[in-house]
C-alpha cells in the first residue's frame, strides 16, 4: 500500500492522480486517429445484399410469417433493399467524383 505521506503537495482545490507510464504515455496527442478513407460503396452494398437476402427468406417463409402477424417483415426488407438501390447509385457516383478531384490538378 502506498504510503500517504508521498503524494504531491497541492493548494485542495483539485484532486490529483497518480501518474504511472500508462498514463503518461495515454495523451490526448497519442490517442489521436486518423480517419479512414472509406467511400461508402462497400457497407451500402453490404446493406443492401442482406436486405436482399433477408427478402428472400420471408418471401420462402411467408405463410409462416403470417399465421405468426410478422408478414410486415416482407415489406421491411423489399423497402429497405429497394432503398439501397439509389444508397449504392449515390455513393458510387459520390466515389467517382471524389477520385475525379484527387486526379485533377490542383487550382
């Protein structure tokens, strides 16, 4: 246990912590992230696939889901997999215009 004696000295108006390599070495500089360069195509199509997917098993489940009073769930995933469809549109064209302004020269 640590003896009471050897904390620094300070004024009472704000507590102190001790202070070990792993703290220290936890500064607000080290924790700092670059971002990542993702466009977005690869998580809408992903989205948009299993929405598809999720589709099909209600359409092969349908009776079931209705004896049940989820056939709703077919309509959630045909509007959502419809949905990304101008999702997938939109960032592929977004991508194509972000590559087109790294490729042009600078004005």
């Amino acid at each position: 246990m640590p003896d009471p004696d050897d904390r620094p000295e300070t004024d009472g108006s704000t507590p102190t912590v001790p202070t070990t390599a792993a703290t220290t070495a936890a500064t607000a500089g080290d924790l700092a992230v670059a971002p990542l360069d993702v466009d977005g195509v690869g998580a809408v199509l992903v989205g948009t696939i299993a929405w598809t997917v999720g589709l099909v098993v209600c359409l092969l489940l349908r009776d079931r889901l209705a004896a049940d009073g989820h056939a709703w769930w077919t309509w959630v995933c045909l509007a959502a997999a419809l949905m990304g469809l101008p999702g997938l549109w939109f960032v592929r064209r977004r991508r194509r215009v972000y590559a087109a302004a790294k490729a042009a020269p600078n004005a």
